[in-house]
C-alpha cells in the first residue's frame, strides 16, 4: 500500500502528520543530542584532528590504541581491574543490606533513609574531594587506624591501596542499588518461604533457593547498571588520585579526558570512546549470554 | 513528502560529514578592523591568584571609567583546568576576545599563526615600542604576531627563612653545597625544598637545568627539536635519583601519602615548614607566599658549579595577552590590550601580580615609583646575572609533561632503572615532537 492511502485512525485527528508533530521534540533531541554526537564521534574518531588541522587518516587511530599505545591499553586493563573489583562488591554489599532492611523491626524507615543517602550525594565532586581528605597521611581514617594501635597506612602510594579507595567511595554509595534489590525482595511472595518454613528450611537455605532465584533478574539488571558506570569512571581517579601511583588508577574515561582536553587530540579521543563503547557492548553482551545460559540451565 | 520516508544512509553520512565539517574547524571568518572604536562588550580571560584577580578587576572598573562605552567581562580562575578550557572555547568559536595565554598554547592552538588573531593588524591601537624583537619573538607563530609578553620569569629557588634560620643553614650556592646540606636537614626532619611530578613538572626541571649547565646543551631548541640525547637524559634522571638518596627533597611515594593529588603549595608540609623551600617561577610564587602565614619565603641564588658557572637556567615568557581570532571587535579588543600593556596607572594597580612586566616603559616606569619589589622582583634580578636560556614552548605541552613525570615517577618508586626510563623517555618524546613537527 502506498503510504499516501494509509488511514491514521488515532484519536487526535486522521492527518498522517499530527502523530509526527506529536513525537518530534523526542526525535530533534535525539538527533540533536544523541544521534549528530554519536555519528559526530565516529568520524572524528577517523581524523587526526586538532584545533586548527583535520586530515583524515581511516582507522589509523583505532589501530594505534590498540596496537601501540601502552597509557592506553593500561588504562584499559585498569578500568576492567576496576570493574571486576567493583560490580559484585557492589551487588553482594547492596544485597546483604536490601535483606537486612527487609525485616520488620522499629525505624526501618530511618535505616532505608540513612543508608540511601550517600547514592543521593553520588557523583557530587565535593564527595570526592572529602574522601581524598579521609585516606592522607594525617587524615581520619589513619588517625582511627592509630587509635587501634596500628600504624598508618600510605593509601596513595601503593596501587592496591589507592585503587581500594575509589572502590570504598563507590561501594559506600550503594543505595540505588539496594533500593532495586529491597523492591525486588518485598515483591516475592510470601507464600514461597511461608511453604519453606513448612518444609523445615532454614533462613539461609530460604535466601539461596528462594530470594536469590526469585532476583535473578534484577540481579542482572543491576550487574548491567553498574557494569557500564564503572567501566565509565573518571570523577573519583580525577578527584582523589589523579591516575596515580604510575598510572595505577588510570582510567580509560581519564585518558580519553586528557587526549580530548589537555593534548586536544580530538580524534583519537573519539577513536578511544568508542573502543571504550565497543568493550562495553561486550562485556554486556557477555552477561547477556551467561543469563540465557542460566535461564536455560533453570528451565 | 518523500522527505519523511527513510533517506538512504549515503545521504545521511554526506550530512553528517559536512556538519562535521562544519564544527570541527575553526571559521576562517575573520573580522577585520574598521579603525574606530565602537560601543560593545569585551570578554577577558586570565588564570591566576587572588592577588591577579583583584589587581585586575580593579583595573577593569579604571578602563570602564575611560571608556566607558566598551564594558569589560570577566572570566576568571585558578589555573587547574584552565588550558581545557580554553582548549574547549577556541575550538568551539567562543573563546574570549582578549586572553591571558600560555607559553605553549601558540604550539597547540595556532601551530599555523591563525589560531589567535594577527596583531601586526592592529599596530595603530597597540604601543609596541617598549618591546624588543626578541621579546616580541616569543609571541609568534609561523612569523605571525598572535600574542604579547606581558613579563618573563625564571624558575628559581624560593626558601622559608624562617626555617633556615632556626637551624643555622645558609642557601646553598652550588649544587654540591645543596647536596651536602642534606646531612643537616635529615637531622632535623626537615627537606631543603622539594619538586613534584605534577602539572608544573617541577622536577624534571630541575634536573635539566643541572644537565644544561653540566653539558653546555639545551634540551629542546625554540622550534621542537631535542638537544638531550639518551645519555643526558639518563643522567638528569641520576641527578634526581641523588636528591632523593640525600634527603634533600622527599620521594614520590612519600609526597602522594601525604595529599594524594594535592598541589605543594597547598600540602601541610610545606605550610609547616617540614619542606622548606620550592622551586617555581617567579611570576606564580606569589600562591606560595599567600599560604605561609607565620613565615616568610626569600628567593635564593641560582645554583653554579664549583668553578661559578651559572649557565643552564631557563626563562619564559610568564603569560601573554592574544585575541580571539574569532573576535567581532578587533579595534576595541586592541585597544583594551594596549590600556592593559602600555597604561601607566594600570601598571601600578598590577604592580608584579603577573610578574615583572617585559614592557620597558613600564619596567622603568614601575622602578622609577619604587613599585619593583618582593621576592619575584628579587629573583629576576639573580636570574638576569645567569645568562639564562629561553625555555621552548615544547618543552610546556602537557604530553611532554606527561613523559617527564613517568620517567620520575618510575625512577622513584623503583619500578624501572634509569637506563630504562631515559630509553622510554627518550623514544616517546622523539616520536611525539616527530609527529607535531609533521602536522
């Protein structure tokens, strides 16, 4: 059928045009904040492309980032050292707690409200200039490791240590996380652990064959979330180590951030932002197939 | 209406392309001047401390008394981020329309002599007669004036003296002396001074003034070459690894424990005076100053060999005025720069907040009112009596900062030798000043 013939049969008028004009403010922003950026980036990313020069030079600065380029390939592995740590962490210490909260006890609410909190401060740069403060050489954390009778800790200068601080930060603020796992555990019905107990199943045996099937998907929702917000962290490395010590919390948001910014080599931060794009959609789709697989194995 | 069926994707690439096109270059549109001065809005840009930016503001409310149809907007900060933001406005055609610059961003930002308008247009409106050639050279690009010096400074020593007093040391006047002093400080658990691998790259300088005085070469020439060969570079990168070894500034590791990120002149130790002494450029140390409450800092000789030889140190053109080339106002932005470079009573109000002016009228003219004082002042004056070398603007940009400050860092934490981190170094900045001499 030709498209002048179609009848638009909706309930704000028959003229083909007014469900366009209805949707057009999403697709100008899309086009224009989404769409033009990204296309923008991957041509940018074939340029060698400064502020006064542009040539374009093909896939030149993706093979030279993958193939010789160590700040960045070690920003790559750091960023997924980052991750690996990070993202089930994060998903144990905010399941722990979205059960703990579970419960029925007085000032529940209180507790919720307290232990969100730190997730509404998210990302504030204050945040991480108070927790750069909080691991110097006299700050409290070591002062509270003084007063244990244990001698202090240099937090920066080894990579662990200054890698583990930007893991705590992130990890105290696992309140969104917890909310998504505490709606999702007030969802299961009771009838499950009340048909549990009857069977003589302890708390433990009810969370592993009941609580955690029943979360399977929100566990992977999450994993997803926080997967993509770590493989992009640049505010807490910029903030409280700046990459350091010898580049052992460089990130690979830092260093598109310094080609970009600093050194305005444009397109090879473009070409860096979407090998950075490429690995997430991997990794993504990784947990994609390890959930199939799972399912499958379930059913 | 076929418009609002799926175009084919070349059509949707061509656009893209050509929009591209259209953001990814600077316009070649270039206002030129009408010879007179207009009624309209000046943006200004500087980086600095508090001190620069209350003498400025002053001096803007003096210019707006003077000309008061063309109003001042200022845009101000500390200089942490600030080259990124720059960097964002000139590629992006908002850039300011006068702007306080940096040595090397007419390398980054006009390596062709069009990123910053062509000031030899503008002669009628600026008083270039207080500058000699060689000053003037130092703000053009592809023999194109983009920019003005607006005062050179040296990096050189500046010691809390309070310190130095109380444990009865003098300054050292040669670098033996300096290595020697390490004994009596390590006594007291205090550091003569101390560098860092931050974005000053403090260290490294250093180390190539020792190497520059030691061999007679310089280590970048003006147009992007290297003069250090893997052998010097070594051996700066011995140089340090001895001040560390003698206690006379502290590790890597120990300085990231302290603050992390923090910069030196903000960490506790310099400010109680655990580290007592920097090693900065004059026009800067005025942040250093501001900090020291209950002490005062000097400024120390610069530092010879045993025979007296002085050579090696390094000068550079502190900061310099340029305007947007995407400017609407090239006459009144012109005429703003002249007020701010030539104006008599304007120079009183900045006195030596952006360092000892370059401009001869207003040198002499600052000296004839007694003006040319402080710690700043009293460094340049040591600093002419070195024969100093005039830094390359290469030997700013922040990758080759990049390179200096891994090379340190692996050498301090021990995680490579200096063999190895001068063949690193050394490859990475032959390979990276090869592809800017290219582009």
């Amino acid at each position: 059928m030709k498209p002048k013939n179609r009848k638009y049969n909706n309930p704000v008028g028959q003229s083909r045009f007014t469900g366009l004009l209805l949707i057009s403010p999403f697709i100008v922003g899309f086009m224009l904040f989404s769409f033009f950026p990204l296309s923008a980036s991957f041509f940018l990313g074939m340029n060698d492309c400064g502020i006064s020069r542009s040539e374009y030079v093909g896939m030149k600065n993706y093979i030279d980032l993958l193939t010789d380029n160590d700040d960045f390939l070690q920003a790559i592995i750091v960023t997924l050292k980052y991750t690996i740590i990070l993202v089930p962490l994060k998903l144990i210490v905010s399941l722990g707690v979205a059960v703990l909260l579970n419960r029925e006890v007085h000032w529940i609410g209180t507790y919720r409200t307290i232990l969100y909190i730190p997730s509404i401060l998210g990302s504030n740069l204050a945040v991480a200039v108070m927790w750069r403060y909080l691991f110097t050489s006299d700050g409290l954390v070591n002062q509270f490791l003084a007063i244990l009778g244990l001698s202090p800790v240099g937090w920066y200068s080894g990579s662990i240590s200054a890698m583990s601080i930007i893991v705590l930060l992130r990890l105290w603020e696992f309140g969104s996380t917890m909310i998504i796992f505490l709606a999702a555990i007030q969802k299961i019905p009771l009838e499950l652990y009340d048909a549990a107990s009857v069977d003589g199943c302890g708390r433990i045996r009810k969370f592993f064959n009941i609580t955690l099937p029943q979360l399977k998907g929100v566990i992977f929702f999450n994993a997803v979330i926080q997967t993509i917000s770590a493989l992009q962290e640049f505010n807490a490395p910029f903030m409280i180590t700046g990459g350091g010590p010898l580049k052992s919390t460089y990130t690979t948001a830092m260093y598109i951030y310094d080609a970009a910014f600093s050194e305005w080599n444009v397109g090879v931060a473009n070409a860096a932002s979407w090998i950075l794009f490429a690995m997430s959609a991997l990794i993504i789709s990784l947990i994609f197939v390890v959930r199939r697989k799972t399912e499958e194995r379930s059913k | 209406m076929k418009i609002f069926y799926v175009p084919t994707s070349i059509k949707i690439i061509a656009v893209i392309m050509s929009t591209i096109g259209l953001f990814a270059c600077n316009s070649e549109k270039i206002t030129e001047p009408d010879g007179k001065l207009d009624s309209c809005t000046l943006r200004f840009s500087w980086w600095g401390g508090d001190d620069r930016h209350s003498a400025t503001l002053k001096a803007i409310e003096l210019w707006e008394k003077i000309h008061p149809e063309i109003k001042i907007e200022p845009e101000y900060g500390g200089w942490d981020g600030w080259t990124e933001k720059i960097n964002t406005q000139v590629a992006g055609n908002t850039a300011p329309d006068v702007m306080q610059i940096n040595y090397d961003w007419l390398v980054t930002l006009s390596s062709d002599g069009k990123g910053f308008y062509d000031l030899d247009k503008l002669t009628d409106y600026i008083d270039l007669s207080g500058y000699s050639d060689e000053i003037l050279s130092f703000g053009k690009s592809q023999n194109c004036l983009n920019a003005i010096t607006v005062s050179m400074s040296g990096r050189g020593f500046f010691y809390n003296s309070d310190v130095y007093k109380k444990l009865g040391i003098s300054y050292p006047k040669t670098w033996n002396e300096l290595i020697t002093s390490g004994n009596k400080f390590e006594s007291e658990d205090v550091y003569p001074f101390d560098l860092d691998t931050q974005s000053g790259a403090t260290a490294w300088y250093l180390c190539v003034v020792y190497i520059q005085q030691t061999t007679g070469k310089q280590f970048l020439t003006m147009d992007g070459k290297l003069g250090f060969n893997e052998e010097d570079i070594k051996s700066a990168l011995d140089f340090y690894v001895t001040l560390e070894q003698n206690h006379i500034i502290r590790t890597v590791k120990e300085r990231s424990d302290e603050d992390g990120n923090d910069a030196l002149y903000q960490s506790p130790s310099f400010i109680n005076g655990k580290v007592a002494g920097v090693f900065e450029w004059g026009s800067t140390i005025g942040k250093y100053e501001s900090l020291l409450e209950n002490a005062k800092l000097e400024a120390g000789p610069y530092l010879s060999n045993d025979s007296g030889n002085k050579n090696g140190w390094m000068t550079k053109p502190s900061l310099l005025y340029a305007i947007s080339a995407d400017t609407k106002y090239p006459d009144e932005a012109a005429e703003f720069i002249n007020f701010l470079l030539n104006d008599t009573d304007c120079a009183e109000i900045f006195g030596t907040t952006r360092g000892i002016p370059a401009n001869k009228k207003i040198y002499d003219f600052l000296e004839s009112k007694n003006e040319l004082s402080g710690i700043s002042y009293d460094s340049s004056e040591m600093l002419s009596d070195a024969n100093p070398i005039t830094v390359s603007p290469y030997m700013e940009l922040s990758k080759m900062k990049e390179y200096y400050n891994n090379a340190i860092d692996s050498v301090s934490y021990h995680t490579a030798t200096t063999e190895e981190a001068a063949a690193k170094m050394y490859d990475s900045i032959t390979r990276y000043l090869r592809k800017i001499n290219e582009t």
